[in-house]
C-alpha cells in the first residue's frame, strides 16, 4: 500500500491489506511523535519573532525577508440574548493522539 502526498494531504491508498495500513499508520504516528517537540519549538520561536516584529513593514536579515502590514479585523459586540439567538451548534469529531508510556 502505498501513501500519496497531495494538497498537503496525506491520502493512504485503499488498496492493500489491513497489514499493510496498520504498519503505515504505526509509522505515522510513530514519525508524528518524533517531529512533536519541533513543532513546540517552531511555534515559540515563531510567536517571538511575530511580536519583535510588530509594527515593521520590510526587513531584510539574511536570506530572510520579513514583511508586515497593518490589517481591520471586523468584529461585532452583541448582546447575550442576541448571540444565543444566533447560535449555531455543530458536531464536530474530535481526535486525541498520544503516546503511550
């Protein structure tokens, strides 16, 4: 069975037995626990160079071009009774991976 990279997804291929899937995604999550401490490195280095660079336009440093602008976010203040009338829920599957000790 083979793993197909498209549009930054990740598709597995239907075809192949459940041997076969099942050794993909061990080496999944297995590649997936491995990257987790960059990933919590890449988003604390990237939050402080985010905020440093508040409020700059253009730099250059390096091989690195960093551009920022300023941008209306719109939001809207309603009342309470007002939001709850509006209210929409959806269900939503939600999926906790972690490694067992």
């Amino acid at each position: 069975m083979k793993s197909v990279r498209s549009n930054k997804k990740l598709k597995l291929s239907s075809k192949g037995s459940w041997a076969e899937l099942y050794g993909i995604l061990s080496d999944l999550l297995t590649r997936r626990s491995d990257l987790l401490p960059f990933v919590k490195e890449f988003n604390l280095i990237d939050k402080a160079l985010k905020q440093y660079f508040i409020g700059v336009k253009e730099c250059n440093i390096g091989n690195f071009k960093v551009k920022g602008k300023c941008e209306n976010i719109q939001t809207y203040k309603l009342p309470a009774s007002l939001k709850r009338k509006y209210a929409m829920t959806t269900k939503q599957w939600v999926i906790d991976i972690e490694e067992k000790k």
